[in-house]
C-alpha cells in the first residue's frame, strides 16, 4: 500500500511535468520560428515478485512473471521540427525557411547559434541582424545610401538591392542554410535559438533550395507550429490524469487510516 503512494505520486510530477511543456508551447504560439516540445514519458523500475519460469510442479513452470511497477518518470523532451506556417509580412528584412534548414548567428562571444526566426532587422552598417544584435553569417553588408524597398532575397539565397544612379539591381551576398543529422539534439539556449551538441551532429551548410536544404521565401515568417487545439486537449488529459492520480493517493491514504483503527 505504501507502494502505491509513491506510485501516484510520480505519476502526479510527471503530469506537472506535462502541463509544463504544454505551458510553455502555448506562451510561444506566437513566436516565429518557434518548434514545439513533446514530454516523453517512461515506465520506472519494477519489482519482480516471481519470475516467469519458476518451477511450479515437476513438469511445469509458471508462465508469467508477478511484477510490481513502481510509477511513472519524465524521459525527454523532444523538439518536433515541424513546418510552421508563413505569413507574409511585406518585410523587406523578413525571412523565412521553406523546408529543412537553420539560419546561423553569430554571439557576441563568437560563438554560433541556429535559429528559424527570420525576422531581422538592417542595422546602421547594412548588416543583417536579429533583435538583440546578433549577426546573421556569413555577412551580408548592403551598400551605403541602397534603396531599402528594392532589397530582395531570391528563394537559392541571393541578396540583390539597387542604389542610386544605377537601373540594374547588384549582388551583395550569398546566404547559407544549415542542417544536421539529428536536430533534435540541439540544445535550446533561449532567444529563439539552439545550439550545437554532442547528440545533434556536427552543421552542414548548404546552399537554400539545393541538396536537401529548404528555399528561403522572402518577406514572409516563419510561424510557430504550435497547435493551439492540440495542446488544449492534451492539458485536459494531462489534468485529468493529475486528478486520477491524487484520487489513488487518498485512495492509499483511507487503505492505510481503515488499517490503523482495526485496533481500539
């Protein structure tokens, strides 16, 4: 009986754990570039009371084993690399990724970080940057006194802008995608973005649209993935299953009160 509290009990911090998950997906829903998480969960310890096979007579055994499971633990959490939808933001430095692919930031460490979110900004050097300043590499510097609306960025990564005095629009830049074998590795440090792992692989550039990387569509976003429907069922049945937990600890906890007053 004692058992069984602590059994419910881990079932009641993995479903806290869940909520938290979903918690999160929901705050970001409107984050562009933003991956939704999924809480894996996995079955704990058991103890084996009796061992399939044990000799029952002399000619038999028994078939089946008696296994005591000991509740529930948090396993992962996994990243699914869905494609979110594109909003057209009519942007000039707006940028999104159609397919497999990661943009690569530069830190003011030095250090590289990947990210989805493609809503930079033109800082006062003609560079591209995300909203705390980062770079996005390899650079791309935009000639000084260009025309910002005919700023374009074709769907193979080439950045094209005119100037003045000049009726053909010049090639300032060439960007570069990214991929790994195994992006769910990756490790999330915030600020819409993630960062290399001894589990994620090392990067592998790529030119966008070519051997297996994503295009980049210009002026649009990338959305979150999140499904808003999809995450409010799975907080019912998280909380659900919260409640159905409890219920066996106070279960448990009237087992063992019935016990104690046998004697009076």
């Amino acid at each position: 009986m004692v058992r069984s509290l602590w059994t419910a009990a881990s079932g009641m911090i993995g479903q806290q754990a869940s909520i938290d998950t979903i918690s999160n997906n929901l705050s970001n829903v409107n984050t562009p570039g933003f991956k939704k998480m999924r809480a894996d969960f996995e079955d704990l310890i058991y103890q084996t009371v009796r061992v399939a096979g044990t000799p029952a007579t002399e000619d038999t055994v028994v078939p089946v084993p008696v296994q005591m499971g000991h509740g529930v633990k948090l396993a992962a959490t996994q990243r699914q690399f869905l494609q979110g939808a594109l909003q057209n933001t009519e942007n000039v430095s707006d940028l999104a990724i159609q397919g497999d692919g990661f943009f690569r930031i530069q830190l003011y460490d030095g250090s590289y970080g990947y990210s989805r979110d493609g809503s930079f900004k033109i800082d006062s050097n003609g560079q591209f940057v995300t909203s705390n300043g980062y770079k996005l590499m390899p650079e791309t510097i935009l000639p000084e006194g260009f025309i910002p609306d005919t700023l374009s960025v074709s769907q193979d990564g080439r950045v094209s802008v005119k100037v003045p005095g000049r009726d053909d629009p010049i090639d300032v830049g060439q960007l570069e995608l990214y991929r790994f074998p195994n992006p769910v590795g990756l490790t999330s440090v915030g600020e819409n973005l993630f960062k290399v792992s001894n589990a994620s692989g090392s990067p592998i550039a790529g030119r966008p649209g070519f051997d297996g990387m994503g295009k980049t569509i210009h002026k649009f976003l990338e959305m979150s993935n999140v499904s808003v429907v999809r995450e409010m069922v799975g907080m019912i049945v998280a909380q659900r299953a919260y409640e159905f937990n409890s219920k066996a600890i106070q279960t448990s906890d009237n087992m063992l009160g019935t016990a104690t007053s046998l004697k009076r």
